[in-house]
C-alpha cells in the first residue's frame, strides 16, 4: 500500500507484525565505493521478454560513470540487431551503484533471442532475452503459475509430480467446529479451543503459502482473479489454452469456498488449522514437514492433536451477518462462478448464484472492530471492505444479466446490483482509503472500478446511478498517478516502495490496473508503465532477479516453502516450485531455523547482498519475508501476464 500500514507476516516458522512508516527509505550500511579497477556494471532486462509491438526498456546499473555509452542489442548469432545510445541518468540505486541508466530499443521488432552489450566505459551485458508476440511470450508464465497452484492443493484430489507424492489433510473431510479464539499479542492462542460440536467437510483448497493453513479470505481474492481471466481470456486462461487452461482449477478452489459456506444454514466458515501454537498444543507454524505426515503426527500426543485433526473456526451464528470484506469477495467468487459455468456445469453454476446473493445479502454494511480476515488477525490486517462489496455487486449484476436464472433467487433485476455496485463505488471513493493502495489482497478496487465500468457501459448508463465511468475513470487514474509518483522517485521506475511487503503483487497488479485503464479509455496513456511495472518483478531490478520462480534465468531457489524445500532442488534445477510469485524485496531478511529445514543455498552466502541498499532481496529459505510464495500473491501475475498476452499493455 501505498501510505502507512500494519503488514501481516505469515511464514511456517514464525509470525510478526510490524509497523512500516509512510515513506521509509531503509538503508543498509553503504558498502565502500569499488576503486577503480574494481569497477563493474549490470544490464537489467526483462527476462519473461518484450513484446514485438510493445516498449522495450532495460537498465544499465554501474559503480561509475557511463555517460553516452552505447550499447548493442545482439541477436541469438552474435549480430548486431541494433545500436543505439543509453539515456541520460535516472539516479542513484546505491553508493555503491550510484548510476543507472536506461536502455530503450523500442525498433526491435523481429521475433528472436537476443542480449544487450556495453562495451566501455564499463563493459556489462545482459542475459539472453525472447522478443517475441505476446501470446508466446506468457503462455509458458501461465503455464507455471498453474503448475504452482496445482502444488498448493489439498486434500484427496492432488495432482501427482515431482513435488507431490501423497494426497494430505484427509481427516479434514469432517472437521470439528470451532468458535474463534482469543490470541495474545504475538497471535498465540489463549488457553484451549471451544467446539461447536459440528463437524463440516473442509477437505480440499489450497494451502495459503508456504504453511498449509487454508483462509476464505485469500482463497476468495484468488479466484475472483482467476475466474475473471478465464472468462475474459479463454484463449489464455481457459479451455482455449492447451497449456494453462486453469479451468479445473477455479472450480477447485470453488468446490473448497462453498464448502466454508453452509447456504442452507448460512453459516461461514473462514479457516482451517492454527498457526501458532501455545504451551499445550502444537500449531502449523511450529513444524517443517511435508503435508501428508499431519494426519497421523504424533500418533496419538494430544500436544499435536490440532495438527491430526485441523479446527475449523466459524464467522458467526447461523444467520449472523457477515464481516463485509468476505462477504463481498465471496459473493464475486460465486458470481464468477456461474458466469464461467453456466453452460458447462449447470447445477453447480445455479448453486453458485444462491450462494452468492444469499451471502452478499447477510453483508455487515455497518461493522464495527476489526475486519475477520484469519486468526491472528494480523496475519492479514485488512482495513478497507467497500471494495469488496463493489466487486461482489458488480459481478452479481453481470450473472444476474446473463439470463437462464434457477428459481429462489431473493433479487432477479440486475439493476438492483448495479446500484449496489456503483453505491459502493462511491463509498469506497469518498472513504477514508481511497487511492491509498493498488490492486492486491487488500484493495480490490482495482478490478472492481473496471468491472463496474463495463457493467455501466453494458447497461447503457442508466440515470440514477450513485457514480458513473468519469468517476471510476477518474479514481483509478488517481491510484495510477500515485504509483508513478513513486515511480519518479526510483531509478528502475517501479511504482510501489521495494521495501513494503507483498512487492512483486503490487508490481503485477499496478501493470492490471494500467492495462485496465488504457483499455477503458481507449488510449495507450500509460501503456509503457503496463510493461515496466510488470518488466520491474521480471528482472528490470537492481538484483536482476524475476521473483516469479521460473519465470527468466535468474529467480529464487530456495523459496520458504515446505514442500519446495522437502522434495525439491535448491539450485534452481527441476523440480521447482515454478510460477511461485514470493514475497519480493523488503526493508528486512528475516532468519530463523526450524527442525528439518534443509539448509539453502546448501553453501551459504547470499548471491544477492552487493545490490542490497534501499531494500532487501535475500535468496535463502529461512528469508520468509523476501522469498515465501503464496496464493494470493501469485494471483494478480495471472491477469498481467493475459492481458500483455492479448496486446493490452
């Protein structure tokens, strides 16, 4: 977010809140200036690839001078596909990288492999790099990014690979209910849990990150994400992709959110398992293992009886309203549901929408304390609910206007969602969070403020409504002038601090909302920031690294992940955890060993360290805050890397 806010942290090892001020600039100790025959210089690219019609930038970072250098762009067979001229100096990374440079070869057209070369004053080149459509260019983004969601399943119905020998967590087919606890201030739950005395299938889901806790608060941004692109983008997304059709998956990750909400008795249930335990009990944040030991840890010590046999906290009573953040999310997730399914998987489409409008309708539109998120609460300490509301609304407004309704709907007029949407449009721009953050988990208006957009336009703009296209126009261009406000303070010109949290999602979901816009308007106005900001997480970095596992050469080998970590290579050979979005830079590496961790890198040392100065990049598995995937991070990339695909960047 751009602006103050209390960050969550969640990592198997351990769990932290911090405060982060509104504009930190966190600066390591400055290493002393290299002396002159010590003088080095980077190329930074893109490593996904440029697209051939689509702007072209790199990044020259030296120790010294390298004003009016050239620089060539060679293609697979050494020759010269282009000369040209590095542009005038965009600032200083570090004391020790006092220069960078940009590198603009917009002219390279011709589809091929290619790498950047300076010869003087400081000689550097680049890795190799694709130019290429944009289709060839993310599909096989895409196509990792599936990979990683098919790794986070849980329950029976796992997918088999190199990383994923054994379904897990099968006893969570008839979990206990709980009510939610009371946690200390480090999140420790105090004292026992209190069942319900009702058991409920939570089978299934994907686990959150690098943990296998299981939330309906991430869950549910995740496929309001993904559903949204295999409907737009069914070439890319959906059943018109041989290689990254996530089909299967969204009904997954749906089959799971319906299954934490009980529609006949209306009762939502928002996780699954504990994260730290306490004198007593063992919770998921206390362990390193692989998933399928839970069901039978410990045998029968009752310290891991919460790891056998996860609790599932419930939201509320039967009928009780619901906190407004997953109510809106949710109700989006279902509606999404049944304008993907309508044709393919009638009942389930049909079960959807009640569930939807049944859900939005139980919205706390007055709430009061914190938001329910998970337990602790800081572990996503999400503030802003209008949001969601305006995605939930709009998406409603878009199935309900797609006809072939099944009975017991309470409300069968789309407009009646119309106005639901654009009211909390208005809300959300005239509340206390407007523009203060971009797309991500926690500000969803940047899809929304899309979303509504075309639902007005599709509506022929009817009079009445609380806020109309200029408006939602208007607000997102405020969000997208913030960020590249921030841009124009960073030699990279990335639009989000590189020491916040959740930094490569903010990076993928600033390129969405910069596509969006464009295409709304009908203008290419910030079209170059699309391809940066989405360049900036793919290597265009002071640390050359994509922070998408397997997305370029350069990436993370030793994600905080249980299972990456257990069954997988920790040099960055197969297998992988590929299409993993971490974490990203932070204004910290955190550190910390738990029992059966294997060590990595294997060797020590830290590949990234010398470029370290306004942030922190840490490329090792105890750095959860710089290298712990999750789904909620991985998601946004979805829907940047489809949108460049299609052309709109």
């Amino acid at each position: 977010m751009i602006g103050g806010r209390v960050v969550r942290v969640i990592a198997p090892a351990m769990a932290v809140t911090l405060a982060l001020p509104i504009a930190p600039t966190v600066r390591r100790t400055a290493a002393p200036a290299p002396s002159a025959g010590a003088r080095s210089a980077f190329v930074r690219v893109d490593q996904v690839g440029y697209p051939t019609g689509g702007p072209k930038r790199a990044y020259l970072m030296s120790t010294g001078p390298e004003t009016g250098a050239t620089f060539q762009v060679r293609d697979g067979w050494g020759h010269v596909a282009y000369v040209g001229s590095v542009g005038s100096s965009l600032g200083a990374w570090s004391d020790a990288f006092p220069f960078v440079y940009p590198i603009d070869f917009d002219a390279v057209a011709t589809p091929g492999t290619y790498r950047i070369v300076v010869t003087a004053p400081i000689a550097a080149s680049s890795p190799r790099f694709p130019i290429d459509v944009g289709a060839s260019l993310d599909r096989n983004a895409l196509a990792n990014a599936l990979a990683f969601y098919r790794v986070q399943r849980d329950g029976p119905d796992f997918i088999r690979s190199a990383l994923r020998r054994a379904p897990a967590h099968l006893n969570d087919r008839a979990a206990m209910t709980y009510r939610t606890p009371r946690v200390d201030a480090d999140g420790v739950v105090r004292g026992d849990l209190h069942p319900l005395g009702v058991r409920i299938d939570a089978s299934g889901g994907w686990w959150d990150a690098g943990d296998y806790l299981k939330f309906v608060h991430t869950t549910s941004y995740t496929v309001d994400l993904m559903l949204a692109g295999i409907r737009d983008f069914p070439d890319l997304m959906g059943s018109g992709s041989p290689t990254s059709d996530f089909t299967a998956e969204a009904r997954f990750g749906l089959r799971w959110l319906l299954r934490m909400w009980d529609d006949r008795r209306q009762v939502l249930y928002y996780q699954v398992g504990i994260g730290s335990g306490n004198a007593r009990t063992a919770g998921d944040h206390d362990l390193w293992r692989l998933p399928q030991a839970d069901d039978t840890l410990g045998g029968r010590d009752p310290r891991y009886r919460y790891i056998r046999h996860r609790p599932v906290f419930r939201a509320g009573p039967p009928g009780s309203l619901v906190s407004p953040n997953l109510a809106g999310r949710d109700a989006a997730a279902f509606a999404l549901c049944f304008q993907v399914f309508r044709e393919q998987a009638p009942s389930l489409a049909d079960r959807c929408l009640l569930a939807a409008e049944h859900v939005f309708d139980l919205a706390d539109t007055n709430p009061t304390g914190r938001l329910v998120t998970a337990i602790p609460w800081d572990f996503y300490p999400e503030v802003e609910w209008r949001d969601d509301l305006e995605l939930g609304a709009t998406e409603l407004f878009f199935a309900v206007s797609s006809g072939g309704l099944p009975p017991g709907l309470p409300h069968t007029d789309p407009l009646f969602y119309l106005r639901a949407g654009t009211h909390w449009a208005r809300e959300y721009v005239s509340g206390p969070n407007d523009a203060a953050d971009t797309l991500n988990l926690y500000d969803v208006s940047g899809l929304a403020h899309y979303e509504l957009a075309r639902a007005i336009e599709q509506a022929s703009d009817p009079v009445g409504l609380a806020i109309d296209r200029a408006g939602l126009l208007a607000d997102l261009k405020r969000q997208l002038d913030a960020a590249t406000s921030v841009a124009g303070h960073d030699p990279f010109g990335f639009g989000y601090p590189w020491n916040r949290w959740d930094t490569t999602t903010h990076g993928t979901g600033l390129s969405v909302m910069a596509s969006e816009y464009d295409e709304l308007t009908g203008t290419t106005t910030y079209a170059a920031q699309s391809a940066g900001w989405l360049g900036n997480v793919l290597g265009a970095n002071a640390w050359g690294a994509s922070f998408i596992v397997g997305d370029g050469t350069t990436f993370p080998h030793c994600v905080h992940h249980q299972v990456a970590n257990l069954a997988g290579a920790l040099d960055g050979s197969a297998p992988v955890l590929l299409g993993a979005a971490v974490e990203g830079p932070n204004h910290f590496a955190a550190h910390g060993r738990l029992e059966s961790m294997r060590r990595c890198p294997p060797g020590g040392g830290d590949r990234f360290d010398r470029f370290n100065s306004r942030a922190v990049f840490k490329d090792d598995v105890e750095a959860y805050s710089t290298v712990e995937p999750a789904i909620d991070l991985t998601a946004s990339g979805l829907l940047a890397f489809a949108r460049q695909a299609s052309g709109l960047y």
